[in-house]
C-alpha cells in the first residue's frame, strides 16, 4: 500500500510538477477521481492553511470530505503496545486507526511533534501508528518531523517563477518567540535536493536540521555571506535538533529584511510572525510569493490525494 | 467588489423581499447558482442559528461549504500594521485574509464586539479585515456592530406577517444577566427605516443606540406608551453605547409579557432568555413568531449569498 | 412521527437485518433515498465512531450532513419548563430544538447520561425534548439510557458470524478507571431478546441493570460459570444502576483474557481499555470481531436513517 508520509514518496518528481501546472490552469482536471471516495481529516494540532487547502482539494477531486479534531471532539489514543490503559488514554491506535479506515478510503493525519523526546518525534508515533494499523492510505498533514504537501507547494512556486535554469535557495533560520518543530525545513532541505536548485542552508550554530533531511549539507553560519545570489529566500524558524527542542537564540539580526532580501523573492510557509521572523518592508515589498506558495498547497495536496488513489487501485 | 456587511449593502430591499417569498415557496429555486463556487465560513464566535441556516443555505445555491472554529481550531490574528508579533497573536489579517481566499470564492465572518473599546468595535477590525485584505467577496454573520441577515430575516418576518400596509413596530429592550452587544438593535433600527413602517424604539435612559443606526430617532422611555397600538414588538436585550458595554439597568419591569404584548405579535432574534427577556406566556401565547424569523434566516442567507455572486461575477 | 430512540423503535428486526446484510454488500443501494434531504447531527459529548460512521451512511443515502458540538460552538440548553432563565442556560429546548428543525429534516443527538441524577437520566432530558420539540425525526446517537445504533450494529454482527442457530449470547462487565454510563449494555441486552440467542449477563453483585431492559433476566455472578458454552463474549464495563453512577469495583479478575474467552467470539463496542477491560491476547487472538462491529455501524446508521426517512414520507 502506498502512503504519502514523506517528499520520499513523491513518485516522479517532474511528472507531479507538470501536473500541477496543469491544475493551476484546470483545476477541474480530475474532477472524476475521487467521485465515490471519502477522505477522512484527522487534526491533532491546529491547521488553517492545510485544513483548508486539503478540503478543497479533496471536492475538485470529487470526495467526499469528513473532518475531525481528534482532541477536542474524540479522546486521548495510546500507541504503545503491552500498556496497561488505566490512565489518561482511552483508545489505543490498534484500534482506533482501523475503525476509522471503516468508514473513509483514505485517512489524512496532522500530528505535530512534542519537542520533548527526540527518539519519540523521530519515529512518528502517531503518523506511523496509522500507516501500521489504518489498511488503508494514509496521507500526511504535517507531522512531528515532515511536512511534504508543503515542501511540495515549495516545489511548485520555486518550479513557477524561477528566472534561471538553476536558482540558488536559501533556507534562512529566523527568530520565534515559541519553540517550533522542525518538519518544514526537514522536508524542504530534502526536497530541494531533488530539483535542480543550489541549497544553501544558514543559522545559528546549533540549528543544525537532522542529516537525513540535509544530505550532509553543510551549513553557512554567516547570514549575510549564505544570502549572497540568492534567487530564492526561504525564511523559517525551527527549534534545535541536537538540543533537542530548545531555544538557543532568539537574536533579532536573524530576522529576514527588505534590505537582505535584495533581488532575491521571498518564501515562508505561513503564519508568519511579522517584525520578528520577517519584516513588513520584506512581505509588502512585491518579492513575497508566500500568497502563492499557500495557493499552491491546494495543488499539492490535489496531487498527493490523485496520487493516492491512483496507486492504490 | 461587492460586500454584505451591513444593512445598506441590501442593493432593492423591495426585489430582495419579493425574491425571498419566491425562495420560500420554492427553495430549490436558484439552486444552480452557487455550483462550482466554495464558500469558508469563520466562525471567532459561537453560533448556532447563523451556522445552520447560512449552510443550509449555501446547499441550496450549489455551493460547497467548509466551515472553521477559528478560536479553537485556528490561532489568534493580529490587526494592527506595524505591530512586532512577539506575543500571543501568530497570523496578521494580510496574510490570513488572503490566504483563505486562495480556498474559497467567499467568506463569511462572525466576530462579536469586545464591549471593552467603543471605538475598535464600531470601526470593525475583524470584518473590515477580511474585506480588506481577502480579495474576495465577504459575508456579515454578525460583527461587532451589525447583523444584517437577521435584520433582513426580520424584514422578511414583518413582510410576511403584516396586516396592514403601515404598521406599527416597536422595539423593546429588555433586561439580561450579560453585557450583550448591539448588532441586532443596531441593524433592526436600520432596517426599519427602509420598510414602509412607523418605528418606535423604548429603553431606559442610558440605553440610546448609535444615531448613524436609528436616523436620529428619540427614543421612547416609557414602555406602556411605546407599546400602545403596536403590530410588532421585537424584544431585544443590549448593552450601553454611551457608557461602552456597561449594564445600567437589570429592572424586571421592561421583561416582554402577553399582557403587554396584547395584540401585537412577538419578534426576536433569539436565543431568547425566557422569564428574564420574555416571559413564557408571551413565547407560548399564539403571538410569537421567533420560529418564522429563524426559518427566514435560511432566506436571507440564501438572498446575500446569490446577490454576492452576481453582482461580482 | 416516527423516531429512532430505543431498539423498540427497530420495526421489524429481520426485515432490518435483512436489508443490512444487501447494504454490506452493495452500499450504494439506497442511494437516492435521502436526495435533497439535510441530516443535522448536535453532540453534547465526545463521539469517533457514532460521528463518522453516522456521516457516511448519511452520504451513502445521498444526504447533506451538517455536524455541531453543541457545548463548544453553541450555548448551554434550558430543559426545565417555567424556569427563570438568568443563570448558565442561554436557549430553552423549546426554541432551540425547533429552530434546528427549520434548517434540517432529521436530526441526530448525543447526550451521554450525567450519572448524578438516575430520575433525570432515565427520563431522557436532552432526546426526549428535542422528541419533543423539534417537530422532526430524531435519531439516537446515544442517550443517557440507550444506544440502539451500536445495538443493531451488533445483532448485524452476531447474525453474520454466528454458527448455529440459537447461540449462546454473554454480556460480560468488566472493571474500568472511570464511571461510564448502561447505556450500551441496556439496548444490547434487549435487542438480544428480540434476537434467536440464549442471553446470560454476568457481573459483580450491585451492577444489575435497570430491568426495564433486561426483561427480568436474573444475572449469574459467577464469571466462569456464565462463559461456560459461550458462542460470543460482549465486554462491557458499566456503572452502577442501584447506586447510581458508583464504581462498586475494579476487581481485575472481571478482565476478559484469551483464555476465559475460548473459543467464543469476541465483541466490544469500542473505544476499550487494553488490558484494564479487555487483555491483549484476547483483542489479538484472532476472535475478535470488534472491528466487524464498527463497520457495522454504517450500516446501522443507514437502516434507521433509511426507516426514518420512509416512514415519515
């Protein structure tokens, strides 16, 4: 059974992109796809942008949409086998994840990581627990260490107004006043490996994203030197991985500008916290395609779910 | 672009009233109108009325619907330009706004007044957010200062009920536990003037609304003689404009009763408080038609929606 | 009007099981049944099986679905008739129930038993008023005494898998952390006296149900004695009918394991504790049909909307 949990699972990477500008052109292209099918939307963390865009795309499919946030309208899942549950939990993933796939076709998670335990993060408790007992196909939302329906938008609005054969990105670390997971820029490190771009990738030391996602790439822990040609800009933040869920800076010089965006155009997965991960001169200035970027999740996750489908037919 | 956001937005009162007894006869009148088109409903404050009939609605005309807690599934918004987002809010209405226009081709929003700063809730942050920043065509489930569906719900109401060509129509405040804001008051005055009837507004002293809603009315202060001959009470708790959100009076005489009430029949928006706005006699004496005014909620939703789709298409 | 409250409401019970057993098969059948009709399900409680598996047969009969919580996205309800309403309750069951009703034509409720008050449990409060009230079909998505959907869900379960003609039918309670409500072991217990089965319910003394729904049925208490011969196993844990809403016990030994199971089949209305009410070796070894049971609840759910929609046509 095939799963859309990582930018791993994108098949053939040129074929999708051509697709979704084929989308963006027609949106209705696949209307008959999912005619019969019901997507089931699992939100165990707060979604604008994916709730959304996942749902549109789902009816321009044809499915059939059911939506739940697990938390406050359902109970607390245990995912450890052997357990004894007489505490907190009141459902376990063996059979939660199957009763739900009795009445949807397809299963979409959001699951966002705890930042307490790294091991626990990294093996993706929940997202993982669905794949293992769902039985059916498992689409991911974000999860606690990916996030490929975005890395995908990133891909289609990098692919949509790219200027030059091989742009170079940046994916530039900012400050947060919260400690954020690091499943955006995991999975669009490793998804710029897989398009022809040049990464650079630059932060304060510390920030180092785990080196499955990065390649191995080296990063450029002078700003101002990593901004340098850059065609694409890339601002995000992210909590430390090798200090596991920590806050190691919240220097305001890391903040992305007008002046230090130059002719470069700007990317942010959105929400973005103005005047403290990006400047207003740099989100107003007319080099911002993060509208687009978030317009493009639709795209993405209209590939992703035909993907889906197509595959496991 | 053409918005729904308060009363004057109501282009032909006469055809829109005409249109809406033509729906009620035959629902499924205009029902190819919405098809294709997604309408995003923003819920920032609980609904129960608003969120059925605007979706029901909706079904109606062919549109799909996806409707969002933004409180509890979402996160808080900031308003102000400039603001560094260090603190609680995590989205700006620049990039929200617009991004949940890439999803749908209108919104719909319900933000209640603060009731803590007069002129923030009079200048309509959230609302005029949206019709700001969106892009896209924006309907009022309630804001801060007006409800325009259910003023012409009541319009409907008054249309459908009347006995004679000028009637008479009082509105009555009554008392409540809460400080309750003055949409409904304000958008019922408003649209009073627009209908062929003779409006008489009551309240204690203290209670006066806007005079940009009510034309500079004066207010009756005694109830018994506003209510002398009237065809329609519409009951209605709100809070002070004058003194911004403040309960000046708890005073169980102004309490709506069959007595009172006599001939006249029996208006409100609801949920109605029953033995503290109105008494039960009142409710259950023959003369009310809060029932009919919520079924007329379906109409005037279904009658905003299909004027935004037209006049914008 | 019909209703569907109780599995008294279940008309004629082979006539059910029949067309249930042509709807596993061939789930489109009734397709065009509930065309142009709008289903609104309100939950006063936390739902994942009732939610979804209610949704899709509503869309399998071609129904609008509209879903609410009604604690979080609504207001709390008034069911006292007379009261002076100026404390917690914003709307009476007497406008609520019917304002719901102008925007759909059958509504679902959940409303869990409050385990305080046995005569205001019993008397079904929050159903009955919307039965009431709501002047249209009203569907029991589990109430304070009953949950006929899981009931028949269950009788599809044991006609499908049974191996004889007059099984032996156990209800077997188990301990639990917390007070849960009789509301499934009342309508299991019934419906098993409308079913061709020998029924034995067994639990500690003080967990009698209400006889109302056993048919005065006297219980074995010794556990061993009442699983000897058994073809099926329901596992249940309950609180107190007696003393009402009390844990009398959490005695472990009532745990269903593989080996007191047998060679009997398996079955719980989920969600369940692992190894507090159920052990693992029993969920996982190979004679549990509790995954069965919740994909019979579609089934469940498209029957009683199915009768509710013909016979109040």
């Amino acid at each position: 059974m095939k799963h859309f949990c990582t930018t791993d699972d994108i098949t053939e990477l040129a074929d999708w992109l051509h697709l979704g500008n084929r989308l963006r052109a027609e949106p209705d292209l696949l209307a008959h796809l999912g005619r019969g099918k019901t997507l089931c939307l699992l939100f165990f963390n707060n979604s604008l942008r994916t709730r959304l865009s996942t749902q549109k795309a789902a009816q321009l499919l044809g499915m059939e949409v059911m939506v739940m946030n697990f938390g406050s309208e359902g109970w607390s899942l245990e995912y450890t086998d052997g357990t004894v549950m007489d505490q907190g939990t009141a459902e376990h993933i063996r059979e939660a994840a199957p009763v739900v796939a009795q009445y949807a076709d397809l299963i979409g998670i959001r699951a966002f990581a705890g930042l307490k335990d790294r091991e626990a993060d990294y093996a993706e408790m929940v997202l993982q627990g669905f794949v293992q007992h769902a039985g059916i196909p498992v689409l991911n939302m974000e999860s606690a260490t990916a996030h490929p329906l975005q890395a995908l938008a990133d891909a289609l609005t990098i692919e949509q107004f790219r200027e030059k054969d091989r742009p170079k990105v940046v994916l530039s670390w900012a400050p947060h006043p919260r400690a954020l997971p690091q499943a955006v820029p995991n999975s669009f490190a490793k998804m710029m490996q897989a398009l022809p771009v040049d990464l650079t990738i630059t932060h304060p030391e510390g920030y180092e994203l785990a080196p499955e996602f990065t390649g191995g790439l080296s990063p450029e822990y002078n700003q101002e030197k990593a901004l340098e040609g850059a065609d694409f800009v890339y601002v995000k933040n992210w909590s430390s991985y090798s200090d596991y869920g920590a806050i190691l800076s919240q220097d305001p010089a890391w903040m992305m500008t007008a002046k230090k965006l130059g002719e470069a155009q700007l990317m942010h997965c959105l929400p973005v916290r103005r005047n403290v991960v990006v400047a207003d001169d740099a989100l107003d200035g007319g080099r911002s395609l993060v509208l687009q970027q978030a317009a493009n999740r639709t795209l993405s996750a209209q590939l992703a779910l035909a993907h889906l489908i197509q595959s496991n037919s």
